[in-house]
C-alpha cells in the first residue's frame, strides 16, 4: 500500500513539477522579452518565477530521500530560500503598490530608486542567509518527502523562527497593504464626481474613473497572487505542526504539501496570462477613447496609476 502510494506521488509530482516549470518559462521569457523596460512588479516576477523553479528542482531532485548528509541538506537549504523569497516578493508586490497609489511617493525620487534596489537585494539574499542559519545546528535532516527542517525534540523552534515567523509576518502586512489600499480606493470611489457633473467635466470624470478601475483591477490581482501563495504554503505549516503536536509521519500529508507547494509556478503563470490580458483589454479601450489620450487626470494625490513604477 505504502509502495502503491510512493509511485502515485511521484507520478503526480512528476506531472505538477513540468507544468510548473513550464510556466516559470513562460515568465521568464515574457520578463526578458522587455527587459529593457521592465518596471518593479517584472523584476519582482522575474525573481519569484527563479525561486518557484528552484524549489521544484530541488524536490524532484531528492523526492524520497533515504539518509542524511550533504545532498540532504542541499535541497532543504534551496527549499528554505525559496519559500522565503515567495513570502518576501508578495510583501514587496503589496507594499509597492500601497506607497505608490496611497502614500504617494514620488517615483522619480532618488529614494524611490534605492527602495526598488533594496527590495531586489532583500527578494534575493535575504532568503539565502536565512536559509544558512538552520546548517549552523545542524537543523535540516530527512523527511519521507524532500529533506526539511527537522521538528525532534528542540529542532522545531528554528522552524518556528525562520519559517513560521516569516510566513506570519510578511503575509500579515501582505494583507494589512491590501485592506489599506482597498480603503483608500473605496473613499475615491465615494468622492469622485457625480453625474451632475458629467457635462461640464466630462474628460475628467472619465478618466478618474478608468483610473479607480486599474487601480482595482491591480489590487485584485495582487490579492488573487497573495491568496495564491498562502495556499501553496499552509499544507506544509499544517504537515509540520502536526509532526511536532503528535509527533508522527503523516505521510499523506507531507505528499500532499510538496506537491502543493510545487504547483505555485504554473498558477502564479496562469494568474500572470489572465491579468495581461485584462490589462490589454483596458490599454485598448482607453486608446479608442478620445477623452483618455492626454495624460490622465491626477486622482491619486499625485501617483498616476498609469506610469507607475509597479
């Protein structure tokens, strides 16, 4: 039975793993394909489809570990470093977007320069030195699926700190981003201008409305992306924490979490195509309308959704 259940898993990862690295390509090759005027959001999805990737290979590399050792401790380090990217990238996607259209930074400030270069910096190392600390105590050991942290005895609390904490924080203001910015753009909503004013200001109200839209549409998405990352992640919290409650293999459910994490690359790529392609849809509508070919009219304290740097 257990060997009927390894061939099903493998199989299954197998499948998942292609798919995902499929739409890692698919990423990548759009991302370079207009490098030259790649915007922050493409280098953060640039750098997410790297870490989705990396931690693929990683587990089908080793899928059913049978001993400890170097080659162990090698997957479960790129496993660690890119789940931490995932958690820091969907932070940077929120927070971007909150100091862009709410805070209203200038984009063209010397210090909006060196916190796109910063958040690039923290996406990439970051992730890699945390996942360095568990090999200073000899924290990663083997699972029955993929090595890992390991949850005996004391082992738990480094999960705690350099996984579980990450998660809980990053993902936390992830959200705390996202409600902030859907309250801001529910009071322009409330304040824009009225019908009444239609005739007289037309062109305006237009285009403050075309700009509420994408700045919603954006927000969406983000969220689609968070809700994404939250899902491919928590079967392995949950996996883990029952390892360290009941201190039992669950089998089951340590399969079922890998290949669940594995499947982050192919749906951040289907989500990816889908957003496009309503941002096409709203480019095309916006150039067949007159009224929106000048520069559009400034409802974002001065952040103008369409040159955003996101």
């Amino acid at each position: 039975m257990q060997e009927m259940g390894s061939t099903l898993y493998l199989t299954l990862l197998i499948i998942i793993s292609i798919l995902s690295l499929i739409g890692c390509s698919v990423l990548l090759v759009d991302y370079f394909q207009q490098k030259q005027d790649a915007n922050l959001a493409g280098k953060l999805l640039a750098i997410l489809s790297i870490s989705d990737a990396i931690y693929v290979i990683a587990v089908v590399m080793n899928p059913t570990p049978q001993t400890d050792g170097v080659f162990c401790v090698i997957q479960a380090l790129f496993k660690q470093s890119s789940s931490v990217s995932t958690f820091i990238v969907n932070f940077f996607f929120c927070l971007t977007t909150f100091l862009t259209i709410v805070e209203n930074i200038d984009i063209t400030d010397d210090r909006y320069h060196i916190y796109k270069r910063n958040a690039k910096i923290f996406s990439i190392l970051c992730p890699f030195l945390i996942a360095l600390v568990p090999i200073t105590y000899s924290g990663y050991g083997k699972q029955y699926y993929a090595c890992g942290f390991k949850t005996q005895n004391a082992y738990w609390i480094g999960e705690l700190l350099l996984f579980y904490v990450p998660f809980g924080f990053l993902f936390g203001a992830s959200i705390y981003f996202l409600v902030k910015i859907q309250k801001f753009l529910q009071e322009i909503q409330q304040n824009k201008l009225g019908h009444d004013d239609f005739i007289i200001n037309r062109r305006t109200l237009i285009s403050q409305n075309s700009q509420i839209t994408v700045g919603e549409q954006y927000t969406k998405f983000l969220f689609y992306y968070t809700l994404i990352h939250f899902f491919c992640w928590i079967p392995i919290i949950m996996s883990s924490i029952f390892d360290i409650i009941f201190e039992g293999d669950f089998l089951w459910l340590g399969g079922i979490s890998q290949i669940v994490a594995c499947l982050q690359g192919f749906l951040d790529c289907l989500l990816f195509l889908i957003s496009k392609r309503v941002s096409s849809q709203s480019q095309v509508y916006e150039r067949n309308n007159s009224f929106l070919t000048a520069d559009p009219v400034d409802i974002y304290r001065g952040s103008v959704v369409y040159n955003s740097s996101l």
